[in-house]
C-alpha cells in the first residue's frame, strides 16, 4: 500500500506505463499534450530500454514510458494550483490513453 504524500507534494510525481512498440511514440506525445491541457510545462518525457514482453501471447516487444513532474517552488515543493495540475493529470492519463486506442500491456508503479 502506498503511502500518502507530504504537504505539498503530488500523489505521484512519476507515472510510467508499459506500451507496445508501435504505441511509443503517440504515449508519449499523449503525455506532452495532456500535460500541456493541464497548465503543466516543468516534465521530463521518457521511454527505458525496450524488452520482450514474454507474458503476452503472442510475446511483443514493449517500452516503458514515463513522465516526471518536478517542483515549481525553490523549495522543491508544489505550489497548490501545480500540485492541483499535476493530481489531475494522473486522475486523466488511463482515459486519455484509452481514447487514444493505446492499451498499457502492464501497468507500472
């Protein structure tokens, strides 16, 4: 179970989700253009190293694809309209990649 989040502090501030190969690069626009829709410009987009997903059938080669969202205040905490911006991001990304037609082969946490 996880634990709460300090004050001030997202309730994540890494969302990662694991895509097929051909689903790499829109997840990650997504991720670009939802944040953007959430006033939110202080991230870093990313994909880790590709591998085979040998749990699915057929076995598919996936990426691990990320987002990080960082502090807007020096003290490297979240001001509240950031840290409202960025809760409401994680509360959006499985419908926005639904309606995108990307299915998550394993969600990561």
């Amino acid at each position: 179970m996880r634990m709460p989040p300090a004050p001030s502090m997202p309730d994540r501030d890494v969302i990662r989700v694991i895509v097929a190969d051909e689903n790499l690069y829109r997840t990650m626009e997504l991720f670009h253009e939802l944040a953007r829709q959430n006033g939110i410009s202080k991230t870093s987009v990313g994909a880790g190293k590709p591998y085979v997903a040998d749990y699915n059938t057929p076995e598919q080669k996936v990426w691990p694809v990320s987002i990080k969202f960082f502090p807007d205040r020096p003290d490297d905490t979240f001001t509240p309209v950031h840290l409202e911006n960025v809760n409401n991001f994680g509360k959006q990304v499985n419908e926005a990649l639904s309606r995108a037609g990307i299915v998550k082969v394993i969600p990561v946490d």
